[in-house]
C-alpha cells in the first residue's frame, strides 16, 4: 500500500516529461531555422557587396570585371530578383547612402517567397550611367549576350566592360550574360 502512490503518479510525470521534451524540441527547431534564414540572408549579402563592388569598379576605374552572380541555393531562383534603379528621394537616398542626395542609385535585392524580404545596396556611380543592350555601343562578343543591367537581372556569369567614350559626359558599360 506504501509503494502504490508513487505508481500512479509515474504515468503522469511521464506524460509532464514528454510535453515538455516536445516543447523543446519545438524551440530547438524554430532556433534552427531562424539561424539558416540569418545564414541565407548573409549569404545574400555577401554576394550583392561583391557585385557592388564590382560595379563601381567597372565604371570609375574603367576595368573589366566578371560577375558570377548565382545567388545562395536557399531560395527558390523564380523567387529571387535583382536589379538596379534610380531615385530621386532624398530621404531614401540617405538612408542607404549616407547622404540626403536628390538622386541616387541603388542595388536591390527581392525575395518574393514565403518571408519575404529585401536588400539595398547604394551604388557609388552616376546616377546616368548607360547599361546599352543593343550593338553598337558595345561590340558583339562570342559567347556572350548583350543584356539591359538595369532590367531584372537573372542568375548567370556576366563579363562588365567600360566603354565611356572620350567625349562623353557619363559611364557606359556594356554587360554581357554568358551564353549556355
């Protein structure tokens, strides 16, 4: 008779424990998925930073780059969108840029999944540079499409190349998408 309420209290302190092991397994998932959107989203953001860089550095410094744009395997690429665009609010230009200019341009990245978010990059280049994307301009290359930079962007290799003439009053650069 002594030993009997400590057998009907075991199934219910069994039941308390799994409640609980459930509970923190739940949190320990929730923990997990948090730290690889944190991983996906850095991920992200190192590439955008590369390809900033490699845009200012095509244009100011006039030296052909080479872009392997392939966004992190995180998302679903039908999700994801790139491009670059000007605006004319100061406000948003400060914000990203650092300073209240009238106009500036930016880098953006769209994640339009489950989530969703996005990633602005201010880009340090006139606001008129030319991205052509009809021969002329820029010379035909073997292998290589001309494509509008400005336009959404799709994942791929792309080869950047000044071509600001002399006499003109702001950056051209042609970009070019690897042909498959």
């Amino acid at each position: 008779m002594l030993g009997q309420k400590g057998q009907e209290a075991a199934p219910f302190e069994l039941l308390v424990a799994i409640i609980i092991m459930g509970f923190v397994i739940f949190v320990g998932l929730q923990a997990m998925d948090q730290l690889n959107k944190q991983k996906c989203y850095n991920e992200i953001n190192a590439k955008l930073e590369e390809m900033k860089t490699k845009l200012e550095t095509v244009v100011t410094e006039r030296s052909p780059q080479q872009i392997n744009f392939n966004l992190s395997t995180c998302f679903n690429p039908n999700d994801e969108s790139i491009r670059i665009k000007d605006y004319s609010e100061p406000a948003l230009c400060a914000e990203y840029c650092g300073s209240a200019k009238n106009l500036c341009t930016l880098l953006q990245y769209y994640y339009r999944g489950e989530g969703s978010f996005s990633i602005r990059k201010c880009l340090n280049i006139s606001p008129d540079t030319v991205f052509p994307y009809t021969v002329g301009t820029c010379p035909d290359k073997e292998n290589h499409d001309l494509v509008d930079y400005r336009d959404e962007m799709s994942q791929g290799f792309y080869l950047l190349i000044n071509k600001t003439s002399v006499t003109s009053t702001y950056p051209t650069v042609c970009a070019y998408k690897k042909g498959i």
